[in-house]
C-alpha cells in the first residue's frame, strides 16, 4: 500500500487517524486533511469524484486517532452532495472538529460531458524536471510531507529559502509521489495545498499565514506522471489573502483548481 | 424597507420566503438565494460579515415559502463557522433543500487586522456609468431580476444579446440596486451573480449553464455608491467551466472574490 493511502484509509465506519509525517511544524497539511476528509466522504456518496470541495479550517490536526463523519445531502443523477467532517478524537475520547466539509462528488472517468472545449491558459511555463529546484523536509521550519512528496520549484520562485523572493506572489512547481504512487483526484486535494505559500516570493510579514478555507474543483482524471501547479496570490488587504492553484497533468489537461482564503500574521 | 431588505427577511426562526421577482427565466438567482440563506445564517453565527461561503445548488428556487436552518460548527475569537441550507416549503409541507451552505462569518468593520497591503490588480477598465449599457430585464429570457438592480454592462461585453459575442470570456460592468439601497456585505453575495455569464461572449453551445457550487470571499465592506465587477471563464472542457468574480467598491478596494463552478449543457 502506499504512503498516501495508508495515511488517507477510513475503515467503514469512519474510523480513521491523521498520520505523522504530514505535516509543517507539527500541524498536518490542509491538502491531506482535506484529502483524508474526501477519502471517507466520498464513500458517503458512493461517487468517486470529488467536483467540488470545500473545507473550512477549525483546528490544528495533530496526529492521532480521528474520525470522519458524514450524510449525504442530495443523490442527483450525475452529482451526490454530501456534508460532514474531520474530528481528531483526544486521549480523553473527546472530539474536536478540525475541518468542516461540504463537497460534491461525480463520476468524471464515466460521465457523457460535453465535448465543448475552450482554454484560455495553459500549463506553467515549467522548465523540465530536472532543472527545478527539490523541495526539502529540512528547512528552517521542518516539512515532514516532502519526505513523501517529490515536489520540485520553479528556479524563480526557490529563492526565499535563502532570503531571495521573486518579487511577485507566484509559485510554480512538479509534483509527484515519492513512492511513485499514481495520481488521481483524491490525491489533487493534497496538491492543491503542497507548494509552500505563494506569497513566500512576496515580502510579507513574518510568521504562519494559517488556511481559513479552501475549495478544490477536480476538472479531470489525472494521466499518468507528475503534475505540474501553479499557485498565484494577487490581493492582499485587511489581513486576508487568496491563493489560487492551477494543476495539469502529463498531457496538458488541466485538472484541478483551487482557491484558498488565508490570514496574514496580525 | 428596501426591496433586497425585504426579499432576504428570515424571521428568528428561520421561516422565509423565496421571493418572486428574483429570478431568471422563473428560477431565484443564485446569488440571490445565497444571500438569503446568508441572512439566515449571520444570525446563527452571531456576527454580521460572510468571510468565505460557499452553497451547493441542489434544486431550483421556486418563489413560495422557505426556511433557513443550520447550526454552529465552531465559535471562535474572530470567526463563527456555520453549516446549513435554505429549503423550499411545498404546499404539502414537504421540505426540498434548494442550497446546502457552509459559511464562515466575521466582523470586518471592528476587525483590527494587518494593514499590510500588496495588490497585483486594480478595478476593471469600465467606462463611465452613462456610457455602460443597462441590462434589461425584457430579453429572450425575462430576467426579473432586472428590474430590482441598476446593471450597467461594459460597451464591449454588451454585444451577445444582439449575437455579437466578444469572443473572451469576460462580463463587466456597474452593480447597484434600483431602489437605492446601500451596498452591505450580505449584497455583495447578489453581485456575485448578477451579471449575465461570463461565457455569454464566447461560442458555447446553447442552453442553460447551472451552478454546481459558488464561493464568495467578502474581503472589506463596501463603500457607498455602485460597485464595479468583472467575471472571467478561462477553462471550459470536461462540461464543466469555473467563472471568477472581482467586486471593487467606488474607492477602488477590492470588496469581493467569487468563484463558481458550473455545467455546460449536454
């Protein structure tokens, strides 16, 4: 089994834990938990896919036992709405919610859509694997994840590790799974929140810039090999920014994106 | 009482109604019905701003009685996180979810956040009020809406209603409400929905376009007088697209994201 679906298994009954290994500092990634979060939700509806995906961010997920929980909202044709959520489960028994979820799951590989296609974007301008930058676990602030991951940056946008930001709110990157796990569209809501903070290559104020939600659109069933991301802040006032994340696959499909409201430091 | 005031009334106990009057074609715009659950909602969070919301649209909204129910998922400093929905009432008491809503509210007037700011954008390039096209609401498909807001369309993304389409994806224009009122943050969830698509200036086959799900983030409180907005699609493939909303108020802050992911016709 890989690491990846060890550390995203919920038994039948929602049984689950938020695994070490996973985190920043101690605090699992929001794209694992969110992927955690869809792992068992998604048997909740009985579909695959997950089209839509929100989750708000209440508390920090330490490792430990867990539990997710969920009921389904509406069972469409195509699309099963379902709401529900992450609760770490204390030493005490006691519960607490760590996210909040609210998602619409398909069937994308099986679906009759519409063969309309206009794109007016296109992948990152990445250069190849090779001449991108590994991201390591050993930073000034430990990245357990990138154990698992084999994420590399953009030349341009790695500097900040050495104090050298890009000057603009921008971060481009390779993603793939360190065990050579294929990717899917559950393992999309881990990407879309794996590359370090885009606005690391702008100078904002020190310190943790913490997730108050964020939303996924899987787009597509990912083709085999790496995906390369893009993650782009514009707007940052009154304490809070976005961070957009595009994702395309091996063929230049894209599918995924995402959007994620944060807080700046106060 | 002003129109929208009247039309997003929900008594303490949740009992509402979907208003006639707001609807495209006989169904309550999306926006429209977010709001009104919005208003809902903010009353069980106990704090007035809608943060980051998202809604799934589950059923159309068919003017007639309704209810806003939901719950506290967590109550912190800054943020309340409610879940719930906005369901229609039949005439045989039967209960339909229209929207299911996950929401994080705020206070963003007493907020004492970072005054840090970094903007990579500015508002849309609109010309003046008088020189935008007002949107009607007597077109092939009666958009009752219409008649309850002061839409104005920029020249060049005006065309499609004559078959002249711009040929991007783009939909700008002026937002106020006819009567008058002022802009508050529950309305900005309205804004986020009000133009016509943005993928009405390219050649998508015909048909309706329904939203799966929609994502406002209330980033500042609105100033007084219109506000301008402008709606991108970049990517249609799969029978999906997303559209991306900016609002900016008249002093040129940005006052709202919004991003919704909706189906091409089949």
């Amino acid at each position: 089994m890989s690491e990846f679906d060890d550390a995203t298994y919920v038994a039948d009954d929602g049984a689950t834990s938020i695994h070490d290994g996973w985190d920043i500092g101690g605090n699992a990634n929001g794209g694992y938990l969110m992927a955690l979060a869809a792992a068992g939700l998604r048997r909740v509806a009985g579909r695959p896919d997950p089209v839509s995906i929100t989750a708000h961010y209440l508390s920090p997920g330490r490792p430990g036992p867990a539990a997710v929980t969920g009921d389904v909202v509406k069972a469409g044709r195509r699309f099963t709405t379902v709401q529900g959520r992450l609760e770490s489960i204390g030493d005490d028994g006691e519960r607490r919610t760590v996210i909040q979820v609210l998602g619409t799951f398909g069937d994308l590989a099986s679906n009759a859509a519409s063969d309309f296609v206009a794109m007016n974007g296109a992948p990152p301008d990445l250069p190849p694997w090779e001449q991108c930058v590994p991201r390591e676990s050993n930073g000034a602030v430990p990245v357990a994840m990138m154990d698992r991951l084999r994420v590399r940056l953009h030349p341009d946008h790695a500097g900040w590790v050495r104090g050298e930001r890009a000057g603009v709110a921008e971060m481009a990157g390779w993603f793939g799974f360190a065990d050579g796990r294929p990717l899917d569209t559950l393992s999309l809501l881990l990407v879309a929140d794996a590359l370090p903070p885009a606005v690391f290559n702008i100078d904002i104020p020190p310190g943790w810039v913490p997730t108050v939600e964020m939303t996924v659109h899987v787009r597509a069933v990912p083709a085999p090999g790496p995906v390369r991301c893009v993650f782009r802040t514009r707007f940052v006032h009154g304490g809070m920014l976005e961070e957009d994340g595009e994702v395309w696959d091996s063929t230049g499909t894209l599918v995924a994106l995402s959007r994620q409201l944060a807080l700046l430091p106060r």
